[in-house]
C-alpha cells in the first residue's frame, strides 16, 4: 500500500475533516471500545450523566495503561458519571480529559500534566464521528443529516462493518468520478453523468440502467452522491426503490482505511411494517454486494500514484485537487478547492438534466 507523501496530496499525513469513528449500537451496553484510527489509539465510552460518546487518547499518562484494552479485577466503576478510571492504578478522568481524582491522594497532589488529549466528536443517523485536524482547529462545516433519518416511513439503517481496506483513501475517493467503471464492475449502462467540486462537497450526479437487483425492474436508476468532507459519502438513489445509502471510510493507518456502509430505504407505508423493515435489509444486503465489487478491486489493485488519462476519463486529476485541501492548512486548502470549484462532465456523456 502507498503513502499519503506518494500521492503527493499534501504535507499532512491524514487529512482534516469528520470521519465516522463507530457505530453508536457498540456503546448501548456501556462498554469502553479501544479504536485505532489516525495512526494512533483511542478509548470511546458514553458517559452516564450526559449520555454523550465521550473520545480520549488511549494511555493514562501516569504509568501508560491503555484505559480500555486493559481490565483490572474490579471493573464496575470503570464509567462513573462522564468520568472513566485507569485500571491499572486508579486515576480517574474526565470527559475533558484532565485528572480528577488519584486514589489516596489529595487533589493538591494531582499534577497540572495529568490529562489525556480530549477529541470533539458527535453522535448523528446512529454513527459516531470525530472531528480530526492536524493542525488543532475547530469544525468548520457539520456532519451531514438527513430529514428522512426522522421520518417514520423510511426504514433506517443497521451499518455494515466492512473491515480495513489496505489501500489509501484517495483511490476510495476516485470512484466518484471514475463512470466508466459502472459498466464493467456493476452492469450499468451510465445515460448521463457529472461531477461538481464546490468547497468540500463533491457531488455526482448520475443515470443509467443496471441489470442489478438495485433496479431490477429496468427503470432507471438515478445517483445524487455527495461526499461531505474527504470521508463521509452520502448517496440519492432513485429509481424501484427510493434510497440512500451511506459510505464512510476512515484512516486507520497511513495507506488504510476502515470502511462502512448503510442504507435508509422508503418504505410503502407511513410507517414502515416489519415487512417493509425486510425488505430493506434485503435491499440494503444488494447494496453492499454492489459496494463489494468495488472493496475486491481496491483490496487487490497496486497503487495508483498516476493515472494513465485518456480523454473519456472523469475529472480525476481535478478530484485529487479537491481532496488535496484536506491534506494542507486551511487557507492553502481553500486555494486549491477554489482553483478546481465547478461542474464537469465527460466526452461523449450528456450531463445530467436541469
């Protein structure tokens, strides 16, 4: 697998933006979760007092004890309130990751050093997210949400845990403007298609018809896909069954990403039945199928560093300057998303219809 430096994307080695962390479900039993994201490790609880995902960095700075991964024998008080306790000795932290209590020691005595590095994270649509910057600064757009999410007759979704996918997410990113691979990959016949680059949404808009169960009737299945940020897909999916699905992909390591899906279907009903709710599991499963021939090519292709363009191509090299702002500090960033913002198409391919 290649390098963020490979790609030439920018000086930071993972990029600024929200990224999905994990599915809030993991949290309902009160468990503490270790997650590795970043190059670095993480401890995610839900506090009991706020009921808010709660992200801090993994190691007690007291002797280094991973506040998750490690279970002292006495472990019913390891949550209390929004405060989480080291096993090893005791030390107890809160959600603003400062020190607040040492066993058999006065509060005079806690050092002014004694804190873990807190993260600002959000809960939406059943996900958790983290906001990430290299640089140390605050969001500057929010994490999407949909209305359909709070209407009862769309069927809402159970997430998909795809697994590390041990490639960059850059290559992930390029499918939003690769349509040539809709035909050999998935089957379809793309009728129209175009890619807009505006700040940090990149939007695709798409038509075709698909000899896959997502439009087994032969009507024509319509894409309105928007990345929000550099890892967050949100795809309209029009057509037999009115949908959207999600796509989430987060760095693990420098050159890995963990990857999820979901999908939120419309039911028939003003309340979705639990007919409905099957139905959409099925839909959702042939969703993911789609979305796995994809994972297959990834997981298996070399790295592609420069791509070998021929005119019919989409717009990637634009793409890779679009997502190179998420690499490089804000106002360089800004440049670069402006220098490529606007609507491009293919040769040959009508553009989508006003």
């Amino acid at each position: 697998m290649a390098k963020t430096a490979e790609y030439g994307l920018g000086p930071y080695t993972f990029p600024r933006g929200w990224f999905m962390i994990a599915d809030a479900a993991a949290l309902d039993d009160g468990r503490t979760l270790p997650l590795h994201f970043f190059g670095r490790d993480f401890v995610l609880y839900r506090g009991k007092d706020s009921g808010k995902p709660i992200l801090l960095d993994a190691y007690c700075p007291h002797a280094g004890a991973h506040l998750a991964r490690s279970r002292g024998a006495v472990d019913t008080d390891r949550i209390t309130g929004d405060t989480i306790r080291c096993p090893l000795h005791g030390w107890r932290f809160g959600p603003d990751g400062r020190c607040l209590h040492i066993p058999n020691a006065d509060a005079a005595d806690i050092p002014s050093s004694a804190s873990v590095k807190s993260w600002s994270v959000t809960e939406g649509m059943g996900a958790i997210f983290v906001w990430h910057d290299p640089a140390g600064g605050e969001p500057d757009y929010s994490v999407p949400h949909l209305a359909e999410w709070d209407d009862p007759s769309w069927v809402r979704w159970k997430f998909d845990d795809c697994g590390v996918l041990n490639s960059h997410p850059v290559e992930v990113v390029d499918n939003i403007v690769d349509h040539a691979h809709q035909a050999p990959i998935h089957g379809q016949a793309v009728t129209y298609f175009e890619v807009e680059f505006d700040r940090h949404h990149a939007k695709q808009r798409e038509g075709g018809n698909s000899r896959t169960v997502l439009s087994e009737d032969g009507s024509l299945l319509t894409i309105d896909a928007t990345y929000h940020g550099p890892a967050i897909l949100l795809t309209a999916m029009g057509g037999q069954y009115p949908s959207y699905f999600l796509l989430a992909h987060t760095p693990v390591d420098d050159g890995s990403v963990q990857v999820w899906h979901a999908t939120l279907v419309k039911s028939q009903n003003a309340i979705a039945t639990d007919d409905d709710v099957a139905m959409a599991r099925a839909f959702q499963a042939a969703s993911l199928a789609a979305i796995m021939q994809d994972f297959e090519v990834w997981s298996a292709k070399r790295p592609a560093l420069n791509i070998m363009r021929i005119p019919t191509d989409g717009p990637y090299g634009q793409n890779r300057k679009w997502y190179g702002q998420f690499y490089m500090p804000r106002e360089e960033g800004a440049r670069l998303a402006e220098s490529v913002r606007g609507t491009y198409g293919v040769p040959g391919v009508p553009r989508a219809p006003a």
